[in-house]
C-alpha cells in the first residue's frame, strides 16, 4: 500500500488533486525549514506540523479552504501550499499561522501536502520520489489513528481557543442536554474518547471557517 | 465582491448561474431537500464521499438592489454561521459549521440523522389513535421529549443566543450514537426517542433580552398546539424544565404571559 495518499477532494475540480505525506522522527526540519524560507521552487510544499493537526478531515479542510481561494482568486499569501498552512488559522496573521503551524526547526512529526494544479501539474510517483530523496525520517500512513498519537490536544485547545467549556467539556454537557444517556454506550470509554477527539475536529472547523470574517 | 454585485443578474432565476460549488464535480451532486422563503437547502458531501453535509443557499434576489442584496446575503450567513460555532463551543445541540463562501452565498454545514419533532410527533399521535389509546393514558415517552426540548432551547438561551423561528420543524431528533438501529426502532416506543438538535439558525441573534427569549417560547407554543391540542397541554413540560435550566429563565416564563396576551409582535403603542 503506497503511504502517499491522492485526493480529490469534492466540490474542487479534478485538476487539483492534493498529495499527502505524513512522517515521523523527522531528522532534518531545519534543513527543510530553510528550503521554505530560501523560496527553493523545489519544495513548493505545505509543511505542516502534525502536532498541531486533529484529523484528517482538519487538513483536508485547510486543503479544501487553499484550493478553493486559489481558484477564486483570493489568495492571502504566497502561493496555494503557503495558504494551506495559513488556512488552517482561526485568525487573520499569516506569519503567526507559520509559526504556529508550519514546520519549525523543532518539529519531528510532519504533514506534507501538495496540490496539484494546471500549471504546474505533480504526479503521485513524482512527488513520492522527491520527498523520499528529500525527508529524513519514516513515512506513516495519512490515517486519523496515526495522527492521533501525534496530535497535542492542549496546544490545539489554547491555538483554537477552546479551553472554556469547549472539546470535551462541550460534548459532556452536550449529553446533559438530551438526558445523559451517552454515557450507557457498549463501547464505553473508548467511544466516549472517539466522540471527544470529533467534536475537538468539529470546533476547529467552525473555527477555520470564520477566519478573516467581518462585518 | 463590488464587481459582482453591479453586474446584472437576470430575472429569470433559473438563467442565474449557480456557484462554482454547485459547478464542480462531487460524489453526489448536491440534492434539494427543502426550500424556504430566502434560502435553498441541499444535500451534498463535504471533503470526502463519506461525510454527508447540508449545504444553504442563499440565491440573490432579482428585485432587490444589487449592492444591498449581496449585503444582506453576507450578513446573514455570517451571523448564522457566527451563531452557531457559539453553540456549538458552549455545547448547544447545533450542527458543527463546516465552510462558508459568504460572497457567493452559502454556507456548509454538519448534516443531522434523523427527523424534525413536527413529522415523528405526528407520527407518534397517529399511530395511537389507531391503537385506540386514550389521552393522557402512557404519554411518558411524550413528556420525557418535551423535558429535552425544554432542556435545549434552556442551554440556547442560557449562553445568550435566541432561535428566531423556534417551530417543531427546526427540532430534529438525532438518532442516539451508535445504536443497534434493526430491531424494535419502528415501534412507537422508539419514536420520539433520540437527542434534540436545534437547526436552521436563519433568523437567530445574539439577545439576553427577556422579551425575545419570551417569543421564541411562544412561537414553540403555538407550534405545539398547532400540532395537536394535547401536545400543547403537555407544553408546561418543556416550560417546567426551561424554568430549571438557566438563572433567569423564571423571569423570561413571566414575560411569556405577557406575550401570550398580546401575541408575538410587540404593541407600537406607549
């Protein structure tokens, strides 16, 4: 099974497939950091920290944000990879987006995404042969368990400001709400972390969505 | 936005051109399931084939002036949006907001299981009539729906948000998580069971007022009556647990009088 997954993502045009990445231990964030800051066309890459990514559907979300405003024509940054990163943001500040989600000489677990456009069109094999030449560290697969295990849950909490009775907190009283009976499920704990870790993705897509709203 | 806005739209919605949201492909194309009075509601999927959301549309409208139209446009899905990522936070039984393009006019959310309280209440009613139950004889299933109904608008209000068109038919009733779903689920005792999730938050705003939470209690009211008479008597129970739902709500269950004398529109008099 190819670790590199291929998307495309609904409501986008086929040609704008996205690849994505995911690796841990990474050895050489420094180096791929000042690729991103020399502008190298080589590594026209979103980098993401992973720590800071809740699910799959986050990124594909920040994916989906990018692509759309590259088509619209509303691009806030750089380039479409640059606006990845920027659109996972709940606020405005770009280069507080990179800082907070972009990769820093300190990252070890590392999202990669790239998306595919007309202009510049980037094939699965091409893109898996670059970043295996180029990424030092183990390729795992793109999936919600794998990102799980990286995901710092306290820092996504205070990035999104959620820490006043949200994630967790909300889904609890949630289950007050209609009686409690939640906390009778088969599944029992598991689940109940399962239902947590969703409604956590729930409150940084509305999030996301707002950002740069006004009026 | 400006551009868009001056360009003349044609006066024949259906030459109106759609989004390119609507424009490009997905697993399903988007399904009209509802439409109301400013908006259009659709079925589609969000990111992947496997996660099902509802898409509103606002269309812009032929008579109104351009550049106001796509004002009140943006307004209003900005504020429907802001309003319930708020619900959603404090823990409000709302659908998650997934995307919004507020020039374009749509707004992406969560799709919610399940049927709106007006249809599974009818249902419920019909189907003991048939079985010849007499009113009031068994109606617990009845009164425990009506505490969780009193329970949620309690919580809306609670962190200072009012519904604005607070019918059974912006009541849903979500299938409980994971549940064995065969079985026994079409039988009567099953019908109005499920959690309350509040929807369409078209025309909600930010109040503490007393009098707007008031009429949002009023309109449910009449709502329930209009359903069957019986529900309405059995409203008192979603009052009663209103009433022990947040600091306050005593004083809103006062106000509701005064509402019911006059009717939902406040007198222009004094």
């Amino acid at each position: 099974m190819a670790l590199l997954q291929t998307v495309r993502l609904e409501h986008l045009p086929y040609s704008h497939e996205i690849h994505i990445a995911l690796y841990r231990d990474i050895t050489n964030a420094s180096f791929l950091q000042q690729q991103l800051l020399d502008g190298n066309t080589n590594f026209e890459y979103a980098l993401i920290d992973a720590g800071v990514v809740v699910s799959k559907i986050h990124a594909l979300a920040a994916a989906y944000r990018a692509v759309s405003d590259l088509l619209e024509n509303r691009l806030r940054s750089r380039n479409v990879h640059s606006e990845i990163v920027f659109s996972l943001s709940p606020n405005n500040n770009i280069a507080e987006s990179f800082r907070r989600f972009g990769i820093t000489t300190s990252t070890t677990s590392l999202l990669i995404i790239k998306v595919s456009t007309p202009s510049s069109p980037a094939s699965a094999s091409e893109v898996q042969a670059h970043l295996t030449s180029s990424i030092e560290g183990e390729q795992v697969p793109f999936e919600d368990s794998v990102l799980a295990e990286m995901t710092d849950v306290p820092r996504v909490k205070k990035i999104y400001k959620l820490n006043s009775g949200g994630g967790g907190g909300g889904a609890k009283r949630n289950g007050q709400v209609n009686g409690g009976i939640e906390g009778l499920s088969v599944n029992g704990v598991g689940m109940r972390n399962g239902d947590e870790r969703k409604e956590l993705e729930n409150l940084v897509l509305g999030a996301m969505a707002l950002r740069g709203v006004t009026n | 936005m400006e551009a868009q806005a001056i360009h003349p739209c044609a006066a024949n919605s259906d030459e109106r051109v759609l989004p390119s949201i609507f424009r490009h492909p997905s697993a399903a194309a988007p399904l009209l399931i509802t439409q109301g009075a400013e908006a259009l509601l659709y079925r589609s999927t969000y990111l992947l084939p496997s996660t099902p959301c509802a898409l509103k549309y606002r269309p812009s409208k032929p008579y109104r002036h351009p550049i106001l139209d796509a004002r009140l446009t943006k307004h209003r899905i900005l504020s429907e949006a802001r309003v319930l990522v708020k619900c959603r936070r404090e823990g409000v039984p709302v659908p998650a907001v997934y995307a919004l393009d507020e020039a374009a006019g749509w707004l992406m959310i969560e799709w919610i299981e399940g049927e709106v309280v007006r249809i599974r209440l009818n249902e419920w009613l019909k189907r003991r009539k048939e079985e010849d139950i007499a009113e009031g004889v068994d109606d617990g299933e009845l009164l425990e729906l009506m505490t969780r109904v009193g329970s949620a608008v309690g919580r809306l209000h609670a962190i200072g948000v009012v519904h604005g068109d607070l019918t059974t038919s912006n009541l849903m009733l979500r299938p409980r998580s994971r549940e064995v779903s065969n079985g026994d689920s079409e039988t009567a005792s099953k019908m109005l069971d499920g959690n309350v999730v509040l929807i369409d938050f078209g025309l909600a705003s930010q109040s503490q007022a007393d009098e707007d939470r008031a009429v949002d209690l009023y309109v449910l009211e009449r709502a329930f009556g209009s359903t069957h008479p019986r529900a309405e008597s059995l409203f008192v129970e979603v009052l009663r647990e209103y009433g022990r739902s947040f600091k306050g709500a005593n004083v809103v269950l006062k106000k509701l009088e005064d509402v019911r004398m006059r009717g939902r529109k406040r007198s222009m008099l004094g």
